[in-house]
C-alpha cells in the first residue's frame, strides 16, 4: 500500500469517528473512562409514551444490567435497609463495599434472579441472606463493639451466623411489576371500604374476589383489626384514632415489601 493511500484510510477512519461521536451528541474526551451499563435512561412521564412491549423489553435490559459506580452502583453511605451506617468513618467503598452476608454482593438483578431465566428464582448459591442488612457489614469481629456495625445487635449482643440472619431462597420475579401494581388497585379498595366504616360498625373487607377478614371501627374511634386476614403488622397498626393503613404488600417470602423499589434497595 502507497504512503498516500496509507495516510487516506488513516484521515477516512478519524474522519469516520468524529462524525461517530458527534452523531452521539458527545466529545471523544466525554467517552474517556465513561463506563456505564444503560448509556440513556427513560425519564419520568415516558411510561405514558412508550408502548407496553417496549417498556417490558426496557425492564429487562435494566434487570440484566451490570451497574457500574459511575451510575449509582453501591450504597457507600447507608444500610441495606436504607438507614444510615453506623459508623460514617468507615464508609461502604473498596475494599469495604462488598459482602455476601450483608450485601451487597451483586452488580445486576440476575446475578441472583436466573433460574431459568433472568427474571425467575435463583439456585441455593444466590439465596438472600434476611435482616444482615440492618449491619454496616457484617464480620463476626469480635472486638468490634459498635451496635450493628459488624459483630454486635441492638441489644449490644455479638451475633452469630445462626441468629444474625434468615436464608431465604431467591424468589422469582417475572411479573412483579404487574401484581406491584394490582396490589394497589387492591389497596385503594380496602382503603375505600375503611373510610365508608363509620364508628360502631364492622366491614367486610373484599377486593377482587379476595377476602381479607372484617374491619371494626369501634364507637370510641379506635379500630379493632383482630378479624383481618392476609396482610403484613405494619399494615395494621392503629395508635389511638388512626385508622390502619391496609397497604397490601406483594413481594418477598412473607409478603412485607410494598414496591420492587422498596425490594431493590433491600436487595
């Protein structure tokens, strides 16, 4: 090959780049160390825009998604359960920001959730291990003496493997955006049939065909919910006058997480 045409397929390919970049609306030195794994995200009000099926496929891409720091990945500052850490001088960052007890301990949604598929249950391997992720990160360090930092509970017991947390099978999680958002469908009925319960009288509470027991308003205005069936205790909580919320909450092994968002930041 000619020294002028070497130097032509040199220009044509740098040509060819440029008008690669600024076709993507970015400067080459903007790509430099960019390491992301959903290079645009949808914004809020797309949802009403975007066909059903193209909003599916989007989830699904998100679901097998290796999230990267520069997006958001980790949570070096606060708990699994979203509570700050217990101790701020020792935040959540390398070599600190990965534990298999206490999380997190995945960079995409499937690392756990993909037997069969992405989206489905999870081998004995990826089971979720419950409540460690009220730690900073759990040790066993034995000297270790800040409350819930690694070794040590509430109650300023050091914990062990037996009693720090509860295994749990990874659940499957194909449709849960769906039965997310009859859950509130069902909700709002329950609520509307508490709100038409006026003191000194009891309600049937039904959505869908499904019964979740009987609502006693009593004449005091306090609520008496020892007859209602199906739904988690924070959902029946009733200090004085306030009437329980009866939020129906689809998702995890005992059905008390109320949103996948609430089931990701728990992840």
């Amino acid at each position: 090959m000619s020294k002028t045409l070497r130097r032509a397929c040199i220009w044509l390919a740098g040509l060819v780049s440029v008008i690669a970049v600024a076709a993507s609306g970015q400067s080459p030195s903007s790509q430099v160390g960019r390491e992301v794994a959903i290079p645009t995200h949808l914004q809020d009000g797309d949802e009403f825009t975007i066909p059903t099926v193209q909003l599916i496929e989007f989830g699904a891409k998100l679901f097998s998604a290796k999230f990267t720091v520069q997006e958001g990945a980790g949570r070096p500052k606060s708990k699994g359960t979203g509570a700050p850490i217990s101790d701020p001088s020792a935040p959540l960052v390398f070599p600190r920001n990965f534990d298999r007890i206490s999380s997190p301990d995945a960079n995409a949604c499937s690392g756990c959730h993909n037997v069969p598929t992405p989206g489905a249950g999870g081998d004995r391997v990826t089971e979720v291990f419950v409540l460690a992720q009220r730690f900073d990160r759990l040790t066993f360090d034995h000297n270790d003496g800040i409350g819930t930092r690694g070794a040590v509970d509430e109650s300023g017991k050091l914990v062990t493997m037996e009693n720090a947390t509860n295994d749990r099978k990874t659940v499957g999680m194909n449709g849960s955006g769906f039965v997310e958002m009859l859950a509130r469908q069902m909700t709002a009925d329950l609520q509307s049939q508490r709100d038409a319960t006026p003191p000194g009288r009891s309600t049937q509470l039904m959505s869908k065909g499904v019964s979740f027991g009987v609502l006693t308003h009593n004449a005091d205005s306090t609520w008496n919910v020892s007859k209602v069936q199906g739904l988690a205790a924070p959902s029946l909580s009733s200090p004085g006058t306030t009437p329980p919320s009866l939020i129906i909450r689809p998702l995890h092994q005992v059905g008390n997480v109320v949103s996948l968002r609430q089931f990701s930041n728990n992840a």
